[in-house]
C-alpha cells in the first residue's frame, strides 16, 4: 500500500502571526459579541463608532445591519454608501478594504483564512480580500482569501469566488463562473 | 476603453416600499430577536401566539423550532401541520405562503428582497414565494423572490431555487434542478 | 390527471427514536445555548468539561471555538487536537465520531438526521457521521447522513458531502465531487 505522510496539528504554530495586541482583541471580542453579533442593537450608528474607535475606515453613509460579525476592525476598511447586510461575517484575519456603492447580502461571508493541506502542520495561511466600488456579493455568497472583485462584479446567492471577478460581470456557482455581464442603464 | 455607467446608493430611494407602521416594526423586531432568534425560547406554542397577534396566518399543529427569524409575520401564512426547522430564516420582505406538510429544514433560507443591479439606484425588488402543500426545503437551502414550490417539490440541501418547481420532483444544485420524481407510496 | 400519494405530517411519529433521556435532553438543551451557541463564552476549557459530563469522548488537545451548536453530547466522540471551528453546527441526532488532527472550518454542518420522502408519514432517518484523522471540512461545508471521511480527506468551502470520502482526496461541489489528490510533504 502506498505510503502517506500525514497531519499533526500538535505541531501547529501560527505564533508568526500577529494581527494586534491582546488586550485590544479581547475587548474587540466582546464589543463585537455584545454590539455587532447580539441583535439587540440594530443601530448602524453605533456601531460605525465602535468601528473607528478600534481602527476601521468607514466612510460617508455607510449602514451596518444587525447580527454581523467583524473578526478585526483595524483590519477593515469600508468607503462610501457601502452596505453590510444583516447577519453578514467579515472573518478578516487579513485586511478587507470595500469600495464606494458596495453591497454585501444577508449571511455572506468574507473568508480570510486558509490551511496549507500539503503541510504536516497545516499551516495557517491569510489573504486579503478587495471590493472594488458598485460590487454586489449576494445573500450567503462566500468570498475566498485573496478575491479580488473588479468594479461592479456580482457574486449570485450561495456562490463561493476566489481569485480575481472581472468588472461589471456577474458570477454564480461553486466555483462561482462567469455568466454574463452587467449594463447598468 | 469601455465606458460603464456606475452605481450610486447615495441615491437607493426605497420609501415607495411601505411594509407596516414603524411602531409595529420596530416591536417586532425585539419581538423576533427575544422569542424568536433567542434559542432560550424553545416552546413553539408562544412563537405561535405572538406570530398571530401580529397577523400571522398559523393553522393546526404548526411546529416552530428555535432560532427562527422572521422578518414580517404580517405577511406570512402557514398551513396546518407545517414545520419550522431550527435556523430557519423567512426574511419575508413579501408575502410567504406555506401550504399544509410542508417542511422547512435547519437553516433553510426564504429571501423576498433582491436588486435591481442594472440601475444606478440599485432599486429594492421583492417577490413572493409560495409552497403548496408537502414542499420540502432540504436543510441550508435557499429560495429567491418569486419562487413557486409546486405541491410536494423538494429542495435538496444547500441548494438554490428560483422560478417554478414541478409537483412532486426533487431539485439540487445552484441553481437547482430536476434530478428525478417524488414518488410517495 | 395521474393521481399522487400525498404527505400527512400529523400522522408523523418518531416515538420510536430515543435519543436519551427527557431531563439530560432539556438541561444540555440549556447548557448548549448559554455556553456554546452564546459567544460570550470563549473558553474551550470550560466547553470540553461540560461535553464530558454529559457523556462525549473528548481527546487531548482539542478546540471548540465560539457559537458552537451540539445536539448531543453522548453521540459524539472527537479524539486529539482536532479543532471545531466558530459556529460549527453539529447536529448529531446520531453518533458522530471524529478522529485525530481533523479540522472543521467555520460554519461546518454536520446533519446526521433525514427524512424518508417516500412515505406519507415522512420517517425520521438518522445516521452516524465518521470522520477519519486529518480530515479538513470546509467552511459553511455540510456532511450529511452517513458520510464517511476517510483519513485525510477535504471537502472544500461550501460544498455537499455525502456516502464515502476517498483518503487522501479533495473534494468539492454540491454533491461534492473529487477534484484531485492531497499529498503531504
């Protein structure tokens, strides 16, 4: 029988990364639990104040939905007009930066993190994730590290993209393929 | 180069859309986020009753599982012997009407509200969505504005229905499609 | 028109279906909700204590993240360093037995009940979910009814696993599909 080189996740050590001081992630954890996650407050206002006071960009006009989920606010950047729909997670163990007129549906998540699969140590690998201004990430549609989606690109519900949506095209599937493109009138 | 018209949500004017005074709203909201996302409220039969002061159509033996959101219980009907699964999630922006034998799996995902992603505005569209008597919605699945679940259909899990599914078939995928016949014996 | 046998959900009965007793079942119900979906307790320690005491084999070195969701402690077993990622949903109506050095991502669902559409009562279905070591479930990927990860398998992001994972494989889709090897170096 073949031999196989297997995991040990004993051996794991993800001590290289550092995405901020302790004590401002432990806060954060709560903030985002008590604030964000819970329900019980559905003000955008309040919750883009908390967002710049631990280091987020949000620009003019921007509405943040009840039940969302932001892994690192200093790691997050949201410019004008910009929409995070209710119950979205940005797991942004690496920086997000959204563009202006951007909307991200109910339940999407923006996915950070990786392993490497080929190592005994599974290693933890990270990515950044960029929206450019006028995207569209449909309801529980997944965004993979190191998407890139070109200006006006729209992920179709319960789709999965990684890599890079070509400008004012609109994608579905998992992989999420090209399916036509998008003439704004 | 191309030249594309852009999207500008400085300009999303939804107050055509009118879903119910905002004093009720605004009760429900806590209603659903306390009774009703809120696992600690297991019991179907106050889901029930709250669901109906708040004009909800509920028949006999409908079973309400934990963490359900409902978005408007004005505009949902539910007939007799229906389930609920846990998570379930009815953001019924429209009307959503659930026929008797019907099961909603865990997770499972009723979306009325879309875009119109060919306008600078990026107009709110919402659709209803119907399902006759038996439907099936596997577990995590989805289904879109205006969607028509002929009398015993059956979403697999984690799939996407739009349009109209024939009476007694079995979809999957995304979108979903006919894989084969429901045959009840 | 041909005539179809239809579903009757009152005549339902899954009084056959013990999975443990009355009370156990009502207090883990309580401990599942406050210690485990609650975000607001971080702690793993604490996690693996209470999954102990109501009946689950939890090995060395293991780790269970926030907003977790257990049915059933007593049907689940998870041996050394195997991770349960953030708002896994281990919906283990039936035993669940995951090995060494595995890893489920975020938002993983493991569903080990199902329902038999053939019949007019709609039977309760369970089945056991066995996850060999090393295996690696996406994020927001779903197991369902009697799937067996075989050692070192992965099933990507957002896809469907069913019947039996090949060792050393990659898999993806909805159903999920073998799309190469994985070898460890």
């Amino acid at each position: 029988m073949e031999q196989h080189k297997t995991t040990d996740l004993s051996k794991y050590n993800n001590s290289w990364y550092n995405p901020g001081g302790a004590i401002k992630r432990l806060v954060w954890y709560f903030i985002n639990v008590l604030f964000f996650i819970n329900p019980l407050n559905p003000s955008s206002a309040i919750k883009k104040i908390l967002l710049k006071l631990f280091g987020a960009k949000i620009g003019k006009g921007v509405t943040i939905k009840p039940g969302v989920n932001i892994k690192y606010p200093w790691k997050l950047s949201i410019d004008d007009h910009s929409w995070i729909g209710e119950n979205v997670w940005i797991d942004n163990l690496d920086q997000v930066t959204i563009g202006k007129n951007c909307c991200l549906s109910q339940g999407a998540l923006l996915l950070c993190g990786n392993h490497n699969y080929k190592k005994e140590t599974f290693d933890l690998m990270t990515g950044t994730i960029t929206l450019e201004d006028g995207v569209w990430v449909g309801a529980k549609s997944m965004l993979t590290p190191g998407t890139v989606c070109k200006t006006h690109s729209v992920i179709s519900v319960q789709s999965v993209a990684s890599g890079e949506l070509e400008a004012f095209s609109i994608y579905r599937g998992n992989p999420c393929m090209k399916i036509k493109s998008r003439i704004i009138q």
